[in-house]
C-alpha cells in the first residue's frame, strides 16, 4: 500500500478543538534506520506519524494491528504496509497502546457505534418509563383536579345526551311490568338508607331495541343515571339479590364518578380549557361516543365490586349472590354458542368480564364476612 507525506503537523489543529487521541511509540523504518520516538494519531481514516526522522500517513484501512495472541510481554507492534513497524515497549507504553489501539483499532467504530447505540436504547427506554409513568399515576391524579372544577350541570348533562343517543340506536323503554319496576326501585331506595350511604341516582329501565344489543346489561353514566335492561332483569329472575349486587355495583360507578372521570382522563386538555373558559361544546359532542366504546380500569372495577359487596353485607347478604350473575351470563353465553350466535354484552359487561380476579375477591370477602377477626 503506497504511502504519502503527511499534510498535516503538530500545530494544524484549531484552538478549542478536542485533539485525537494520540500514543507514543518508536518508529523503525523498513530500511533498518534506528528507531526514532514518535508521535501516533489517528485522524480522518489516516494514521499520521510525526516525528524527528518520520513524517508520514498511512491508510488505517488494511494495517494488521497486533492482536491479543501476538503481543509478547510489554512488546505492542504495528507492522506498515511497506516493512515500517510501530513499536511500544514497557509497562506504562504499552499500557497507553493498548487503551489508544482501544479507541482507533479494528472495530472501534463498531464499539463507537455499539455504545452510542445502547445509550440511545437507555434513553429510550427511560423516556418510555417516564411517559408510561405520566399516564399511569400523573393522568389520574391530573383527571381529579380537573374533575373538581366540572360543574355538575355538565355531568348531568354528559349523561343525559349518552342516554338519548343509546335511545335513538340500542335501547327501546321498557316492558317490565310497572309493579315490578316499583318494587325493585323501593328495594334498591331501602338498601342504601340501611347501609347509611345516601346518593343521588336516577334508576332507568330500557330494553334492546333489535332483542339482542346490549342484552342483559346495567351501566352507570355521568349525573347519576343507571340504566338496567329487561333482559338482566329476566336472566336474574328469582335471584333478586344478585341483582341488588349488580346495582350497587353501578352506584358504586355513580359514588366514585367513573364515568366522568374516564372522559376526563380521556380529554383531560379539552376539558381543562373548557372549564377556565367555560365552554365545554367539544366535551359535550364526544363525551356520549367515549362512554359507549370505553372500557373502566381495574382499578375502578375493583372500586365498584367493593360498593356492591358493602352494600349487600350492610343489609345483611352474602356478596356470594353476586356469582349467581356470573353463572348465568356463562350459561348464556354456552347457549348462544351453540346456537351460532354471536354474544354482545354491551358496556358493562363488555368492559369488566367476570374473571378469576372479580370472583377470588368475591369469595375472599364471603368468607371474611363470615368469620369477622375477634
């Protein structure tokens, strides 16, 4: 491989520029001159030796570096294409070479590239942590502050417009008899006063409008309402107290404000800046659309299963008449599978299915409730 004087010295370099890094070593040219001290760099894909008797590039491409096999003792050496060698020797040199070789050797690009790499890959992952960690606890936290500044006629107001879409697509009034509906509403109304928690609700009896969507259902929306369908109502019949359970379980969506807190969560700017100015148009035309598609967080599920089993021990019933609820609709399902049909469940089921988590923690406070602490 030919090699060229060297443009460059000791003095080209700009003031304020990082120097590369540089080694000392001794150069033994091919023609059996004796050894000269130098100065070795790497710079612009040259190696550039400067020195009393050499002055000199070669191109790093192709050198055959010495490898771990070949260095003997302190002896570190770098044979040039034309026969010239570097060498270093002793202790501190060949330490210094070793660490310089580290940096502009074989695959030092590689390692350059390899680190800036991961670093890019912590990075990442840090910012990811950050953000999932911004959603998590900070979005929430941020949602109840916002919350605290909605007024309640836009709540109602959320509910009411969701109620009217379902009426117009889904739901259909009513068919269950009028005496039946004041019996379970008396129950219901009995039940809160004797568990010493009193709320505003606003109990509504719907049906499917086409017999199937959403099927036996009950759901809790902004303000308050709490929509039961005639077909729970039918699936749960005989089993009064399950459904008692499944209500309270919505006024436990209702006490805790998860509907309004999910839209909140969801729009948190749009409905900041619609309370500092007072216009909540945005939050209005797609609070009903959100609340239909949306699914509660476990945490709020856990929340509501919590209000129900309260509520049914406080008036002197076992939360184990909520698995009756789980039965029926897995016995439903079985049949509508046989069938060939699909299953729709609408909201509430469809956002919080009865899984081994909701029954362990089910069972988990029957069992509490029956054997209290001493």
């Amino acid at each position: 491989m030919s090699t060229t004087a060297s443009p460059f010295s000791s003095t080209s370099l700009l003031p304020g520029v990082t120097p590369p890094p540089t080694v000392s070593a001794e150069y033994l040219a091919a023609d059996g001159t004796p050894a000269q001290p130098v100065r070795v760099l790497a710079l612009n894909g040259q190696l550039l030796i400067q020195g009393a008797g050499a002055d000199r590039s070669v191109a790093l491409r192709g050198l055959r570096w010495p490898d771990q096999a070949a260095r003997r003792g302190h002896l570190r050496e770098l044979v040039l294409p034309d026969g010239a060698r570097l060498r270093a020797t002793g202790a501190a040199d060949s330490a210094a070479w070793d660490a310089w070789q580290r940096q502009v050797g074989p695959g030092s690009g590689w390692r350059a590239l390899r680190w800036a790499g991961l670093g890019a890959l912590l990075a990442g992952l840090a910012a990811a942590l950050l953000l999932w960690l911004a959603y998590a606890q900070g979005l929430p936290l941020a949602a109840r502050g916002v919350l605290a500044l909605v007024p309640t006629e836009l709540e109602a107001r959320i509910g009411r417009a969701t109620l009217e879409g379902m009426d117009g697509e889904q739901l259909a009034p009513s068919t269950l008899p009028p005496e039946r509906r004041r019996q379970l509403e008396a129950r219901v109304a009995a039940a809160l006063q004797r568990s010493g928690t009193p709320l505003a609700y606003d109990l509504q009896w719907r049906r499917s409008r086409d017999g199937r969507h959403p099927g036996p259902n009950a759901f809790a929306l902004p303000g308050g309402t709490v929509v039961v369908t005639d077909e729970l109502v039918q699936l749960l019949e005989g089993a009064d107290d399950a459904l008692l359970g499944v209500i309270g379980h919505e006024l436990g969506h209702v006490r805790e404000r998860h509907g309004m807190r999910l839209v909140t969560q969801t729009g948190l700017v749009t409905l900041a800046i619609g309370a500092l100015i007072g216009d909540y148009g945005s939050v209005l035309a797609g609070a009903p659309v959100l609340l239909a598609q949306g699914a509660y967080s476990r945490d709020f599920e856990r929340e509501a299963d919590d209000a129900a089993i309260a509520l049914l021990r406080a008036n002197g019933l076992s939360p184990l008449a909520l698995l009756t609820l789980f039965e029926r609709l897995a016995a439903r399902a079985g049949q509508t599978e046989r069938a060939g049909e699909p299953d729709a469940w609408g909201i509430a089921f469809a956002s919080h299915p009865p899984d081994a988590e909701r029954v362990a923690r089910i069972r988990a406070a029957a069992a509490s409730a029956a054997h209290p602490p001493p």
